[in-house]
C-alpha cells in the first residue's frame, strides 16, 4: 500500500496533542495515586500506565495510515470479532477484583468491554451512514438497539456496570446524531422506566447500594456511601490551589478507594485545587470540540458519525466519571478518559483519536 505524503501535509495535530497531553497528567496522577511516600523509584502502575501510553500512541499513528472508508465496509466484521471477545470472558477470562471483565493476550490483560464502546461507534456510523440522514421513525432504532443489547447484557454480567451503561449511553448518543426522531426516543425511554422494578431485581447488592447512597450518601456512610463522601472530601480539600503534588490527605492515607482509577479525579482536585480541575476540563472541552470540527469538515455522513461518535464517547465519560466523583451521579464504575489506570480504556480511546485524525487528514483527498 503506497502512502499519499499529501497526507502529511494535512495532518492533524491539535487533536492528538490535547489528548496526549490529558494522558500525561494522567501518568502524573496514577503516579501520585499510587506513590507511598519514602519508596524509592517509581510506582509501578505509573510505569505500566506509560507503557501502554506508548503503545497507544503506536496505535493512534496506525489508525492513521488507511483510508477510514475502508473500515465502514467492514464495520460489521469489527463489531462481530469485539462481540465474540465479550461472549468469550465468561469462558476464558481471568477475573480481578471480584469481576470476570480480562482476557490474558500474553504478558498483558485486553478488557473487551472497552474495545465494545468504539466497536459499537463503528458498526452504528456504518448503520446510519446508509439511512436517510434525519426524521427516521422507530423501526430505524430496532438494529441499534439489537445490537447494543446484547454486548450490554454480557457485560452487565461480569458484572460491570459501568461499562454497560456507557454502552446504553453511546447508544443514545448515535440515534440522535443518526437522525431518529426525539420523539421516538423518548418513547423508547418509557419502557425502561416501566420494567426498571425487575431490572432493579437483577442488580448485584453492591450495585443496588451505590444508587440508594447516591439519594442519600449518609445511610451506609462506612459501606457503599463511602466512596462518594470520602471522594468529596479530597475534592473539597483542594480548595482553589490545591495541596500541590504528591501531598493529597485522603489519597496517601488511604482514606481514598480506587483513588487511581475510578476516583483519579478527587486525587488530581486535591492537589491542584478548583484551578486545576477547571483547567483539565477545559481540555476536555477544546478536545471535544475539536473533534466537532472536525466532524462537521468531513465530506462523508461515515466519517461525521465516526468522529461524533468517538467524541461522543469521551464526552459522556467524562461527565459521568466527573459526577460520580463529585457526587452528583451514582457510582457505576465509568473511568476518566486518557487519565484513569487502565490499559485497555487507554489504547481504545487512542485509537478512536487515531481515526477522527484520519477522517480530517483525507477530507482534502475525496
């Protein structure tokens, strides 16, 4: 395959430097996360969170280097390949922290879940791609929802939660960018809300705990609540400048629980305070709408679902994950995109930088 150096001179370079520069903060953090103060060298999750930022980046580079329409004729493909690594985790899987959720893939450990969120923006971009670009009725939402339902329904029996409902969330997400009728989704939503009282029965305790202590975080304050009002008090202990690095209370006391992955975020405010947190958001923020750009220039409706879709993702992530640490959403387990612990939700989430990157580096190429 001969590369087009034109491509070169349009490559995108705003995108992938916001991102890698949210995934430095977050090496920064899993490091003071993870870090006992007088240990000598460093932590070892750090090390190996920035081993798999490289490789990330190695991927997002490679996610450049093909035409993306090729992979919207086989959207399909990719989504089946990723479903049969969920189906298979219950088989093969190796379990962590109570859940069943890895797959050994030799020296290192693949969460499919994760590669499941950018699968499902792919084959759902590929779906909508060849629908009538809006006012589409309910029988339009019947594929999307088949096809969400039933990684969801594996995944929520590992269990992880979180990443069922981020899957529930994407999916949302591309029917209205798809163009399904508000209408129509807020008539799909009713159903939810009627059969809620049986899916309330197939919740784990633990996951039934963390929404009542969401209403009310002082009825289980040293159980479920624990997370949430421990999590709010290293963000409120920030204040405006923070404690400054590696001098967070509630981390390295260890009053803080999965202070280096779900709850990174309450390490970073502690340290850097209001400032700090309001400047990482704003990364957030000049990412996503970058990526809006970039969707609204691409010259194909797969490449505008594409790109929606990966921001989509990101964007949702980040307000959950920002919620729940803050203690204005329940605590379902969604990490922080680019800065939580965690190889998969990293390489994943570089990859789909790598192909919004494609989409705006060949719009000059049609």
């Amino acid at each position: 395959m001969r590369f087009d150096r034109r491509l070169l001179t349009h490559f995108e370079w705003l995108l992938p430097l916001i991102a890698l520069a949210i995934a430095a903060g977050g090496v920064a953090t899993v490091y003071s996360a993870t870090h006992t103060p007088g240990q000598q060298g460093a932590a070892p999750l750090a090390i190996r969170q920035l081993a798999w930022l490289a490789g990330g980046v190695g991927a997002m580079l490679i996610a450049t280097t093909f035409d993306y329409r090729r992979l919207d004729r086989r959207a399909m493909v990719v989504y089946g390949l990723v479903l049969l690594a969920v189906l298979a985790v219950p088989i093969i899987g190796r379990v962590g922290g109570g859940s069943r959720r890895w797959i050994r893939v030799g020296p290192a450990s693949i969460q499919p879940s994760e590669f499941m969120k950018l699968a499902l923006v792919v084959a759902l971009a590929h779906y909508f791609s060849r629908t009538p670009p809006s006012r589409l009725g309910i029988r339009y939402a019947i594929p999307p929802l088949l096809m969400t339902a039933v990684p969801a329904a594996a995944i929520l029996a590992q269990p992880d939660l979180g990443s069922a409902a981020c899957l529930v969330i994407i999916c949302g997400s591309m029917l209205l960018l798809g163009g399904v009728r508000l209408r129509w989704l807020a008539a799909m939503v009713a159903p939810v809300v009627a059969i809620f009282p049986l899916l309330w029965r197939h919740l784990k305790v633990y996951q039934q705990r963390r929404i009542l202590t969401f209403l009310n975080p002082d009825l289980d304050p040293l159980g479920a609540g624990y997370h949430v009002i421990q999590s709010k008090i290293a963000v409120g202990s920030g204040m405006l400048w923070g404690r400054g690095f590696l001098q967070g209370t509630q981390n390295h006391l260890n009053f803080l629980p999965e202070q280096h992955t779900d709850f990174i975020f309450s390490v970073f405010a502690e340290e850097w305070g209001f400032v700090g947190g309001a400047a990482l958001m704003a990364l957030y923020l000049t990412l996503v709408l970058r990526g809006l750009v970039i969707a609204a220039r691409a010259r194909d409706r797969f490449g505008v679902l594409l790109s929606l879709g990966v921001m989509a993702t990101i964007f949702w992530q980040a307000v959950v994950n920002v919620g729940m640490t803050t203690g204005l959403l329940p605590v379902v387990g969604i990490p922080l995109p680019f800065f939580s612990y965690g190889g998969s939700s990293l390489l994943c989430l570089l990859v789909g930088i790598g192909l919004v990157m494609n989409v705006s580096m060949r719009r000059f190429l049609f």
